[in-house]
C-alpha cells in the first residue's frame, strides 16, 4: 500500500495547503471512513466542476493547484481527493473509464465534437480492507442545474454516475475502463485528449465561464 499513501508531482499530498484543507473538513479523532465521507463531501461541493478548464500544462493538474483554482474537470477533482486522503495516510488511488454524457451541453458538445468523454475521473479509496469508489465531480448546484441527483458516498458502497437524470432520461453511461492508477497519467489523457477533441484545444475564446450557468440555462 505504500504506493498509495506516498505524495506524488500530481497528487501532492505533502503540500501545506493541502492538509490545511483536510485537517478543516475532518476531525483527527474521526475513523478512516468519516474522513473520506466528509472529504469527498468537501471537494464535491467545495470545488466547482469545470469541463471548460482543462490545460495541457501539467502544473495545473497539481492538487495543490487545482485546490487553489477552485474549479476543475472530474481528473482535476479526482486528483484533489486523492491527496486529501492520502494526506490523513489513508491509502487512495485514481481510476478512468471513457463515459457517454447524456446531459451534455450544446456549446460544450459542439466544441469536443461529440458526448463522449475519455478519461472520466474517480478516486478509489481503501477503506475497512477494500477500494470504494468516490466520484467527487459534480457539484450539489450543478447537479440541480442538471436535475440530476448528487452522488452520495457512505465509505461502503461505490459511488459512481446515475445512469439516468431525476425524470428517467439517459445521464451516464460507461463505456471503456482504463483501470487504476497510483498516480496521474496525464501524457496519456492530455495525448488521447488533443487528438480527439482538437476544437476544444484550439479555440480558447469559445469556452464558457461558467459550466453551472450554462447547464442551467439550457435545462431550467
């Protein structure tokens, strides 16, 4: 498990603000699985989901960056929580899988050019002696600008996408596992990613500001 505690370049757990930002959503005296309960709780809701924010640079896939941001894609966040976790040295990993988005955006669909998303982002953690997955990517506003139903994590039961919205329409669907990670593959993601969605990568005028607006606009 030692792979899975150590700091790394991405997953910073080391980082002074990254404990700080852990040591104030949990309590020391609270077991493993409360802290990853109220850590994904915090990245959840306390960082904004950003699809419009990926970089190619890899400082900005740093925890410690992505926490001062305050806003990032699903790796983004799935990286956070995984240094948080790791910070209370509690053994965490990240996990991929290319996912078919159903409630896409118009603008974000015509900018990749189509719903699927390669690379979709999750932590697992280790927790009463097995990985649980949490997938800390869509916040509580946005969930509800989506009407879908924020996931949920209790420390025992894998946390992964609603396959449908709140009124029975497709939402998620995964189509391709990459498997787990001790740390971020970024060359690979970044790689894939500017072959397939070159439009996105090259035309930095045409991504929004604000996803949760958007996505409220479109679905209100």
């Amino acid at each position: 498990m030692e792979k899975y505690i150590t700091p790394t370049f991405y997953i910073d757990s080391d980082h002074p603000k990254i404990i700080e930002f852990a040591k104030a959503n949990c309590k020391e005296t609270d077991t493993n699985l409360q802290k990853a309960v109220q850590l994904n709780l915090a990245v959840r809701d306390g960082i904004r989901y950003n699809p419009y924010s990926i970089e190619p640079a890899k400082e900005s896939m740093k925890a410690s960056c992505v926490l001062k941001r305050g806003d990032g894609y699903c790796v983004a966040k799935a990286v956070l929580l995984a240094a948080c976790i790791r910070s209370r040295n509690i053994p965490a990993r990240l996990g991929f899988a290319d996912v078919q988005n159903h409630l896409n955006t118009r603008r974000l669909k015509k900018l990749m050019g189509t719903d699927t998303f390669i690379y979709h982002g999750y932590t697992e953690i280790y927790l009463n002696e097995k990985w649980v997955k949490a997938t800390p990517a869509f916040n509580l506003e946005l969930c509800n600008n989506f009407n879908v139903k924020p996931l949920d994590f209790d420390g025992i039961n894998d946390s992964v996408f609603h396959p449908f919205d709140k009124f029975g329409n497709k939402h998620m669907e995964y189509v391709k596992d990459h498997g787990t990670f001790a740390d971020l593959p970024w060359d690979r993601i970044i790689s894939e990613s500017r072959e397939l969605y070159p439009a996105y990568f090259e035309d930095l005028k045409r991504r929004s500001k604000d996803f949760s607006n958007e996505a409220l606009c479109e679905n209100s």
